[in-house]
C-alpha cells in the first residue's frame, strides 16, 4: 500500500472499522482497500446523477 | 414410467402417481439414484435427505390408497438451495460458519407449501457462499459443474438449483434472487427460473443475503411446472415482514391464453452489447417469435445496477458484522473482504443509492404505463468456465464474477417480477432471456413464456451427462 489514493482508502478503512470494532486482518488488509474503492468509484458515478431533492429513500418494502 | 423419470416434468409424474401407474415411493427412489449417479460429476447436492424423502412419499401413496386428494405435485421430487431451513438440521448458507447452528426447527414456508402441494423434499443444493456470487464456486464446497458441459459454471448464486433441474435430476427446485441468482444460473443452465415480486413468495425460514432485495424462486423445465411451483407458494405469509398482503393470483391457467393485448418491447440502449452475440441473437430469436419490433430504454440502467451494487454492499456487510467480527477466519477470503467493504460503506452513498431507487422505481411505472413484457437478455454471454476469470463487456475485458449480472442487476432492484426463458438453440450452450414485468404481473410473464414454448422458441431439454 504505497499508492496515495489506496492510502486515502486505508485512512477511511482504519478509521470506520475502528468506528464499527471490526477488527481487520492484516492479510485482508489490501483486498478490503480495494473493495472500497471499488465501491467509492460505484457511488462517484451513482451520484453524478442529480436527484430532485424531494426524493426521498426507497421505502425498503414496496416494489 | 420409471425409465423416462429424469426427462419426465412434475406435471407428468404427478398424473402418473395420481393415476397409480407409478408410486411416489417408486419415484422417489428413482430420484435417490439419479442423485447417486450425477452428483459426483455435478456436485450440486449438499445433503441428501433419504430418510425424509421415503417418509414423505409414502405419506402421499397413502393418502392415495386413501383417496384422499394428494395435491397437484403428487410425489414430485424437488430439492432446494442450501439457505431454506429444513427441519432438523441447520441451514448452512454455502457456509461453514453456520455448521454449528442449531438445527432448523420448522421448515421453511416454501417447502411446507410444496410439500402441501404434494411434493418430496429430497436433498438441498450448492450455492455460493451467503449467496454473493454469480459462480456457485464454493470455497468450503467446491464449484457446481454445469450439466450441459461439466468444464464450465452453472452460474450462480443458485447454482446447485439450476444443475439439478437441468440434469433431470428433480424436475423442480427452489433458489433465491437478489441480484439475478436465479435468473443467471436458469439462463447458463438452460432452465425456467422465476423471481417473483418483491414481497410475493414468502422467505420465512430463507437465510437472507440483502432483506431488501431478496426473493425466493422456482426452478423448472417447463412453464405449466413453473407456474404449479409458484401458484403452490403463493399466500401471505405473517412471518415474513415483507409479505405482500395481496391474495393468490394464480397463474397456472394463464398459459394458454397467448399475448393478445399484451405490449412488448425489447430493452434497448444498455442491454444491447455489440459484441455479445449470443444474448443478442438470443433476444432477437424471442422478438422474433412473438412478432415484436418496438425498443423501450430503460431509465438509466447503469446507475440502477450501481445503485443494486451499494445496498447489497452495505446490507450483505451489516447483516455479517458480528460474525465478521467473531470469527472471520471461517469465511471464504473473497467473501470476508467484500462483505467487510460493504460494512464500512458511509451513509451517504447508501442514502443515495436508495434514493435513486426511489427515483428509478417511479420511472419504470412510466415505463409500465405502455409496456406490458420486456425482454432482455439474461446473461452477456452463455456459461463461462470454472475459474474464468474475464468476460468481453462493451469492447473491454471484465472480470467475471463480478459482470455476470450486468443484465439482471438492473431489474430486479425495484422488485420487478422476471422469468427467464431458456432459448431454443440445440448443439449450442444454453442462454436465457429475461421477461420483465410491472409488480405483481408474473401472470403476462407467464402468458407470454407459454406461447414461447408451444411455438418451440424456448425449450429445457435434459441435458446429456
């Protein structure tokens, strides 16, 4: 982990999991960087679509 | 009869055992022995319920000595994935974690509904870890192998139920959707696979991978047994918080009614990849049977399946937390890495994402408001290889296992009700196409897939192992 945008992951990594007392392995530790990049990345391009501000979540029990 | 029981459908072998010309014990042990035979190729069978099976299909020759009505799946075997509590043993969820569960106490609704109907629980089947996957590549369990080239993937999460269905080895069996682990494994696998409404079959008793997306579902070779499996299930279920209180709308004598006055279109824009020529041809080969030319674009389909993939994340991850935290090292590494990305995923890309959702479901009633069925592919491609690593999505390579749903992800995120049709293509691997419809219309997905397979466009034969 050398790259400066993994290490802005690790810094959100360690710091939510420590929030959530999830302790994580050291072996797990750049699979999970990656992960949540990925996921960063997923949700970067989710939000460049802008919603009205009157929606509202998804009721979980509706189709 | 008992020769031709692997090729026979749950239709068939109920008239037959209801006519005594063969016993539920008797198709019962044929089952049994199917299972010995192709499981070791296959590996699609967890467990194998010997004891149970020969109890519950004697309990149904009886009620036929009886005259006693048997149900409209008299002594049909089916079997189900390894996430639906079977009493007496402990659900394991393609997992080892849960191996020192305590032992179901009841059956899952859906197996006390199929057994009401008269069907024999047999055997439970291989799945991917928690369900997140498209491959049934189980760490703990090892990979299911696809009946119709044993080299490749049976696709996944319900890998196992697909397998099983299309080798003959049940003529029916149940699986469960959150992202298309029905649809994906039905279509590498050659099979029908329904996933209902959000909310329409009850998952009491189903072990839940993301509360908000999951659905539970039929696999079968034909649509008449398709339509029984899902009619037998159909009911408000109190135990399921998202049971939809709407009473049973049957749909098995829906299939001869044909498609007139029903709107179709073909999913157009993003469900259209230059380079995946079989789901293209596939598409193209049901459009033409059903006489259908418009194209409808969905509402920004890219963003719906980015949205599917952050709830799953979060939800999947929440769900797991404690044991994430208990006892890590008994998770697949693939699946403890994603599962513990989706627990720490903020709240604002996950209010966002079920924003969207609101958004996106408000556009496909639109949508609905013109078109009654649409078609989509299923799969971008037909079965890849166990292990493969890439499939080609739009001029790029991707990784797989992660890409398999790029067609259903989409769909099933605002709970639409899907089936997916096994296209006719013999000498050619199996591919399947999605029928989508508005909530609570699987009777047009149904209309439509039986006129498909009386005019021979969809088929599920059992596959030569």
């Amino acid at each position: 982990l050398s790259d400066p945008a993994q290490l802005r992951v690790r810094e959100f990594v360690d710091a939510g999991a420590r929030m959530i007392e999830l302790p994580i392995r050291e072996e797990d530790l750049l699979r999970v960087v990656e992960d949540v990049a990925r996921i960063e990345a997923v949700a970067k391009f989710l939000m460049q679509f802008e919603l009205d501000q009157n929606i509202q979540p998804a009721p979980a029990f509706e189709p | 009869m008992t020769a031709a029981l692997g090729n026979a459908s749950a239709f068939e072998i109920a008239a037959a055992v209801k006519e005594r010309s063969i016993s539920a014990a008797e198709v019962t042990r044929s089952a049994l022995a199917r299972i010995s035979a192709l499981n070791p190729k296959l590996n699609c069978f967890t467990r194998v319920l010997t004891e149970r099976a020969e109890a519950e299909a004697h309990a149904i020759d009886r009620k036929i000595t009886l005259r006693q009505d048997p149900g409209p799946l008299a002594g049909v075997p089916f079997a189900v994935k390894d996430l639906f509590d079977v009493r007496g043993i402990p659900t394991l969820a393609g997992s080892t974690i849960r191996a020192n569960a305590p032992a179901a106490q009841q059956d899952a609704t859906a197996i006390t509904s199929l057994n009401q109907a008269g069907a024999i629980l047999v055997g439970t089947l291989n799945m991917d870890e928690f369900a997140y996957g498209f491959v049934t590549e189980n760490h703990h369990y090892g990979p299911t192998h696809n009946p119709h080239d044993l080299q490749r993937s049976a696709g996944g999460s319900s890998g196992g139920s697909a397998a099983a269905v299309a080798a003959g080895i049940t003529p029916l069996s149940l699986g469960t959707d959150t992202n298309g682990s029905i649809r994906v494994p039905a279509s590498f696998c050659g099979v029908f696979g329904l996933k209902p409404t959000y909310g329409r079959l009850s998952r009491e008793g189903a072990f839940l991978f993301a509360a908000s997306l999951d659905t539970i579902g039929p696999f079968a070779r034909t649509v008449k047994d398709l339509a029984t499996a899902f009619d037998a299930m159909q009911g408000h279920d109190a135990a399921d918080p998202v049971s939809t209180a709407r009473g049973p709308e049957p749909v098995a004598n829906q299939l001869d009614r044909g498609i007139q006055g029903l709107r179709i279109a073909i999913a157009g824009g993003y469900f259209v990849d230059v380079e995946a020529a079989d789901a293209n041809h596939a598409v193209a080969a049901i459009a033409r049977a059903l006489n259908v030319t418009d194209v409808v674009d969905l509402p920004d389909p890219a963003r719906a399946r980015a949205a599917a993939f952050i709830i799953t994340a979060a939800e999947g991850g929440h769900h797991h937390l404690s044991d994430l935290r208990s006892q890590p090292g008994k998770f697949d590494p693939n699946t403890r890495t994603r599962l513990i990305a989706g627990a720490l995923a903020p709240s604002a890309w996950v209010l966002y994402a079920q924003r969207f959702r609101s958004w996106y479901r408000l556009e496909m009633a639109k949508i609905f408001a013109r078109v009654d069925v649409i078609i989509a592919p299923s799969t971008p491609c037909p079965a890849v290889h166990i292990g493969q690593k890439t499939i080609r999505w739009h001029g790029a390579e991707v990784p797989a296992r992660a890409n398999l749903g790029v067609f259903t992800q989409p769909v099933s995120f605002v709970g639409l009700p899907v089936l997916n049709v096994p296209v006719a293509r013999p000498d050619k691997l199996p591919i399947g196409v999605q029928l989508i419809a508005a909530p609570y219309n699987e009777a047009a997905l149904f209309r439509v897939a039986g006129l498909l397979e009386a005019n021979r466009a969809v088929s599920a034969p059992v596959a030569s192992i």
